[in-house]
C-alpha cells in the first residue's frame, strides 16, 4: 500500500471522503501532498509531478516562490493579525486600484467565497431588490445563492443544486446559459424589475476555460446598465491572471462591482469585494450592509498580495502567455495525432481539453463532452507525472515558474496518456 493510500484510509475516517474541499478527492485514492516548488508538486510516496493544478489558480509564481516566502516570514516576525488596520491594507488597496480603476473603494475578506457572498448581498442592500442573475455552470463559491446551477467540484459530483440551500433563497438565483445575451434580457424583463445583479465569471473557469464571444461582455454591460441591474464581475480567477488589470483591462467592461482572490493573496487565503463608491459607502459602519471578519486583511496574506503584484508589474505577462500557448498549440497537435474527436480551450495561462468535437460555448456543450474518458487520461497522466485538477470541470494554470523543458514533458506525457484513452 502506498503512503498516500494509507492516508487516504484514515482520513475518510476524519473527514468526509478524507478531503478539506471536494474537488480534490477522486478514486481510487488522492495524492497526499508533502511539498512543492516552481512547477513541481511530490507526494508523500516521493512522486514527482509538473503541476497545472496549482491550488487551482493562486500561484503564479509558481510554488513557494523565494521572494514571497521571504517578505512572509518578515511579515509574520511581526505578527501575524492584529486585529486592527495596517499600513500594508493600505499599500494593497492601493496597488488593487491602480490596477482596477472600477476598485474605487474595496474591503478584504479571507476567500473568494467570502468576497462574492458579501458582493451580493450589497447588491441586494443597495438596489433594494431581491434577485441576482448568474450564469449556468458559474462558480462563486460555496455559499447559498451561488449553489444553484454551480460549476466546479459542485458540476463535478452531478450536484449543482446543494441539498440545504432553501427553495426561498434559491428561487431568487436566476439563471442564464453563458455567451447569450438574449437570454439575460429575458431574464431581466421577466423578473419585472426585481433584479439586483448579474454576477458572472467574465472567462467562465470552472467548467474549464470557457470564453465569452465578441462583444458578449461589453453587451451584457449595455443590458444590465440600460436596466438598472448591477454587474458583479467575478475575478476571481481571472484577476491578475488575465493581465494586471483582469478581465476587465483585457475586454474593456467596467463592472459595478467586482470580486477578487486567489492571486491577490500570493498565495495566502484572500478575497477583495470592490467597487463604486456610491455602492461600496454603504457598508457597514459607513452604512446598513454589514460584513465583517477576525482574519480579514491580515497582514501575512496582504504582504504575500503586495509583493506578487510588485513581480507582475516587473514581469510582464508576455512569456507565461507564450509558454502556454505553445502548450495549447502543442496539446492540439497531439491530439489531432491521436485521432480523437477534442477542444482545447484556453486563454492567457489558462487551458483545458474536452473530448468533443463540438465547441464549448457554454455548461450545456461542456457537459456533453466525454468526462469519463477525462478522467482515464487524468489517471494515465498521474502516471506519467503531469498533476491535473482531477476533474474535468476545472481549469489548469501554468505558472512563471514552468519552463519550456516543462512543457515539453507535458506534451510527451499527454500523448503517451492518451494511448491508454483510445485503446
Ligand atoms: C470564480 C470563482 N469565484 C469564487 C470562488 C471561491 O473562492 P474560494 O475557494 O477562495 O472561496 C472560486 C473558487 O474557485 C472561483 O473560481
């Protein structure tokens, strides 16, 4: 039995299906983790893996990037919450601003969840309406009004309506497919003017990389300002990611709000909710809406924000950007070679495959595809050392940690994998 298997047996003992989250548990067992570094992740067993997983999203840097760990353990010598406001809220705000010139004012929660759950809930104490409008097969978290229709660990495991959520809240979460922006006009009329928000996933990341159509983004801008509603755009993902700026920066659309995590920490738990001044000035203590949090905006997960960006900002996103469309270029040509009907969707640093030979343009085309021969070749890839979200609806990330000798493995490993696929 192998060290991760043992685990693994003790640990459903502990914790439902042995996990901390969903998505990481699949059959026959889990891969327990013991470290990781730039582009590689080992088992507990000693394997050594390229990673596109990468907590699914956070490390751009890679893993354990020495500059982050280093202004960490500076930052945690002085404590690691306060309690209190810091210079270094401060500092991050700032730099989320100059970035974001839709983030007049924001506040900094502890997870994307957090920071779409309050996004959502002043969209609601601010408009005085009841119902948020979200995209079919959209991820914003595990809380009540976003599980309906979910994508992500809650698509994963067929459950994308959660048992718990009450039909009185659920029924005010409307839903739309992605990349139809009839459909939203719809929705908005036939809602008779009781819709807060629209949140959306500008790049839908959790039924993998799912991208909006032209001009679909800045439609949805024109359809929710011309009707009062708000846009909540959820970065989640796709902040920092996509450039400095977002999905924001790189399809020219100005949310209303905006949420953001993952990146934005350095790796360390985060999320921002930001905004409109005029929207943002009511919560509380400056107005009715309340939030609040122990941890929120501890100065360990700011610092690690702060000095990822200050890399960004010297970096560049160029060369990541090549890197992985080489690797989606390079995905294609393997597959075509492997004569198996596939999509290789992606964006900037993000990619995904489905076996299907129809596009994916929304949840509806994604489910279609052929998940479990997926999951055959995410087990051949496991093998052949390439760590993949264990599921097809995720997306993998490359990181500025992954060379070219990277994704040269990676290539090589896919097209032994998908042998195992075919045959
Ligand atoms: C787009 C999006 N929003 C919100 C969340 C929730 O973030 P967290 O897992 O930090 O609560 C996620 C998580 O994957 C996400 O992808």
């Amino acid at each position: 039995m192998t060290a991760s298997e043992d685990l693994y047996k003790r640990a459903r003992e502990l914790m439902p299906a042995g996990v901390s989250s969903p998505v990481r548990a699949f059959e026959p067992y889990p891969r327990f983790m013991r470290s990781a570094k730039g582009s590689r992740i080992w088992d507990v067993d000693g394997k050594e893996y390229v990673d596109y997983c990468m907590a699914y999203g956070p490390l751009i840097l890679g893993h354990a990037p020495p500059a982050i760990s280093r202004a960490v353990k500076a930052a945690l010598s002085n404590g690691s919450v306060f309690g209190a406001p810091s210079e270094q809220e401060v500092l991050l705000a700032e730099k989320v601003r100059s970035h974001y010139p839709a983030g007049e004012m924001m506040r900094f929660v502890n997870t994307g969840t957090e920071a779409t759950m309050h996004a959502i809930r002043l969209a609601r104490g601010f408009t005085g309406k009841r119902k948020i409008v979200k995209v079919e097969g959209g991820y914003h978290g595990a809380h009540d009004a976003m599980l309906v229709k979910a994508g992500s660990g809650a698509l994963t495991y067929s459950m994308p309506n959660s048992l718990g959520v009450l039909e009185d809240l659920a029924k005010h979460t409307v839903l739309v497919p992605y990349n139809d922006p009839q459909a939203l006009r719809d929705a908005i009329k036939g809602a008779e003017g009781d819709v807060a928000a629209m949140i959306l996933e500008p790049v839908l990341g959790n039924v993998g990389p799912v991208l909006p159509k032209e001009g679909y983004l800045n439609e949805v801008r024109e359809i929710t300002r011309d009707s009062g509603t708000l846009l909540i755009l959820d970065e989640v993902i796709t902040g920092f990611r996509l450039g400095l700026g977002g999905a924001q920066e790189m399809f020219h659309v100005k949310p209303d709000l905006f949420t953001l995590g993952k990146i934005v920490g350095g790796g360390y738990p985060i999320g921002v909710f930001a905004g409109r001044k005029d929207i943002m000035s009511n919560i509380s203590p400056l107005g009715g809406v309340y939030q609040a949090g122990t941890f929120s905006g501890n100065p360990v997960s700011v610092t690690a924000g702060i000095e990822t960006i200050k890399i960004l900002e010297q970096k560049g996103y160029t060369s990541l950007n090549r890197r992985s469309e080489r690797l989606r270029k390079g995905l294609r040509d393997v597959l075509s070679r492997a004569s198996l009907p596939y999509q290789v969707s992606g964006i900037g640093s993000m990619f995904q495959m489905f076996f299907t030979d129809r596009p994916i343009v929304n949840w509806n085309d994604a489910r279609k595809a052929d998940a479990p021969g997926f999951m055959k070749m995410f087990r051949a890839l496991l093998d052949e050392g390439v760590y993949t979200p264990p599921s097809q609806f995720e997306t993998n990330f490359l990181s500025m940690a992954h060379r070219d000798s990277d994704v040269e493995f990676t290539l090589a490993a896919y097209e032994r994998a998908l042998r195992g696929v075919r045959g």
